[in-house]
C-alpha cells in the first residue's frame, strides 16, 4: 500500500508550526532574536511536538504492528528506526557542537539558548538518552530532546503494542480517552501547559494515542471516514490553541491524523500534492537542523546591521530558504544515503512482493495493515 501522503504533508507543517515559535516568541530574557512577528499561534508552536507524538505513534502501529498469530521482530525494528533518526541526528549534534565551541572558545561568546553544555550532558544526547525521565532541561541542540523521547517509544514500542486492545471499538476509543485524560493531568501538572519539554511526559500517552488511533481504524473496517474530518479536527485545534487548554488541541490532532489516513477527506487533494509531500519528508531534517541556520542568522543580523533593518517578512522568508536549504542538504547528504546503507548492512530485508501477491483476498485486505513500505 502506498504512503499516506496527507499525513506526510502534516509533518511539514508541524514542524513549521515548531519553527516559527523558536523564531517569532519573545523571550523575557531577550534570547535568539526580535523581527517584529508575534502571534498567540506562534506561541504555542510547541504543540507541533505533541501532533508529531501522535502522528508516529499511528504510522509506526501502522507499519510494523504485527498481524495477529506473528511477532514483531524487535532487532529489526530497532535498527530500521536507529537508520531512520541517528544520522541526521548526530549530524545536527555534531554541528551544533561546534558552533557553540567555536563561539566559547573563538569569540568568547556563548551560545544562545540552553545552557547545559557539558560533556556529561553532551554524552546522553549522542546515546539519545537524555529524555528519559519526566521532564528536565534540554541540553546540546535542545531540540533534538524530542527525538531521545521516541527514541524512548522505539525502545519500548512492543510494550505499547501489547497495552493497546486490538478488538472491540468502545476498548479502544475508552483507552483512547484514558490517554487524553493522562495529558490532561500531565498539563494540569505542569505550570506551562504541555510546553514542558526535556522528557516523556507527554510522549507516552501521545504516542499510545496514536497507537490506539491505528487500532481503531483496523477495527472499523466498514468506516470509510468523513469527508470534513479534517475540517472539524482543525477546528478543535484551534479552539484548544485559543481558549489556552492544550488537551483540546491533542484531541483536535489526533482526530486530523485519523480523518486525513482516508482518502476521501477533504483535505486530501491539497496535502497530496507533489511539493507538500516532499516537504514532509525531508521535515525531520527541518526539524533536527533548524537551530543551526537560526543562530547563524542571528549572528549575521548582529554584524550586517542593513541584514537587521530589513522588514519582518523578508528576513522571515530568508531564515526560511536558508532552514529549508539546510535540511535539503541534511536530507540528501546524510539522512537517505545513511539510511540505505544501515538498512543494507544490518536491517531487515522487507516482505517478498511474491508472499503478498500471493495471500487471498482476505489476508491482503487485514495484512495491509502490516504491509506498507518501511519509514
């Protein structure tokens, strides 16, 4: 079966949702930089994370959640997703390390932003381990602590599978609630929404949500979906981002992620275009990279004051092309050619087109589930 292109489209624009927090938010303590945009939409960028949790949970169940009788084989998983994330994610480390080296040592100016700069806190970022606990400070390229807490839901991901019912649409959809009630507690907790990062706190009922959101579209096999889902979804999400309840918003994100999985939402045409999909795959690089160009172009606008002087929107769409150039440049240097090789050297090899061709009817229309291409 193919992607669903949709959802890949989404990653774009959770990612510049992401972005555009870490660009336009004004910060108490004047950190990164001004240009004149500011927007409550903007301020709640971080909630692109939470839509990616539940987006992975469901295309992971998706693609590797065993047909009943069989076995997810762990290994292989395990190494299927290290090829996925850690080379970009290393890349990313490695040149964000160096920036913030060579401004310590060079310019003898530190680095925006995180101050957890030390090799300790340096070694639990490179083994992709420092969000694995509750919350807690972000450390080197704090964006990349969002990718520890996957690397988190990989780790554990047969766990997931086995908590989530399989059978029976009212155990899913109340397991379901269960989770959104979990983030609820989880933001009612926590004095900045689900803004708090660092940990797993919100991963693991988001990404179980996702899970569960997979679950219930195998148990409706008859649903063919609703052609304003998406249309609603974003409606609730806006109204989350509004009234300033973050849950709502979660609960928004995972009813687009399930209505835009069907072909016949109304969205479906815009988000399949060429263009957005292709922005959606390279989004984990946008991502990953994105502090990079950030703080290259704030040192340039603090040395080219005409750079600075520029209006808003021009410098928005320059630090715009430069994020995108470096994640097309991660994307087809490092991510896909790094992938192919790992996945060569140590993964698995994909399921024969001679096995699927051969199962029945019945067995291809329950093993699609099983089936479609790898991540």
């Amino acid at each position: 079966m193919g992607q669903f292109k949709p959802l890949t489209s989404l990653r774009f624009f959770l990612a510049l949702w992401v972005l555009c927090l870490h660009w336009f938010h004004v910060y108490p303590d004047g950190r990164y930089f001004d240009i004149g945009i500011t927007s409550t939409f903007f301020d709640h960028g971080y909630l692109g994370v939470d839509g990616f949790f539940i987006l992975s949970g469901f295309i992971l169940a998706y693609n590797y959640d065993p047909a009943p009788g069989e076995r997810l084989d762990w290994k292989k998983f395990i190494i299927a997703r290290i090829a996925r994330i850690y080379p970009a994610y290393v890349a990313s480390l490695l040149v964000f390390s160096a920036a913030v080296i060579g401004r310590d040592l060079i310019l003898h100016s530190a680095m925006v932003g995180s101050t957890n700069y030390t090799l300790p806190d340096f070694l639990l970022g490179l083994s992709l381990l420092s969000a694995w606990r509750y919350a807690g400070p972000t450390g080197w390229n704090d964006v990349g602590w969002s990718v520890s807490a996957e690397w988190f839901a990989y780790v554990w991901f047969p766990l997931f599978l086995l908590a989530a019912p399989r059978l029976g649409k009212i155990r899913i959809a109340l397991m379901a609630i269960l989770a959104l009630a979990v983030v609820g507690v989880v933001e009612a907790t926590s004095p900045t929404h689900l803004s708090m990062s660092g940990g797993v706190a919100r991963l693991i009922p988001e990404f179980m949500l996702g899970v569960l959101l997979c679950r219930l579209r195998e148990a409706m096999p008859s649903y063919q979906g609703f052609i304003w889902g998406s249309l609603l979804s974003l409606l609730v999400c806006a109204i989350g981002v509004k009234v300033g309840i973050d849950t709502v918003f979660v609960a928004g994100a995972a009813g687009l992620v399930f209505s835009l999985s069907y072909g016949i939402d109304a969205l479906t045409g815009v988000l399949s275009s060429p263009s957005l999909v292709f922005l959606g795959e390279i989004s984990y690089c946008l991502y990953i990279v994105q502090r990079i160009p950030q703080y290259l172009f704030s040192f340039a606008r603090s040395q080219r004051p005409e750079l600075a002087a520029l209006p808003a929107t021009v410098q928005a769409l320059l630090l715009l092309a430069l994020t995108i150039g470096a994640a097309v440049l991660l994307h087809f240097g490092i991510e896909r050619p790094m992938r192919s090789w790992i996945n060569r050297r140590f993964g698995a090899s994909r399921r024969s087109p001679k096995s699927i061709a051969g199962a029945t009817n019945n067995e291809r229309d329950h093993r699609g589930w099983y089936i479609q291409r790898k991540r």
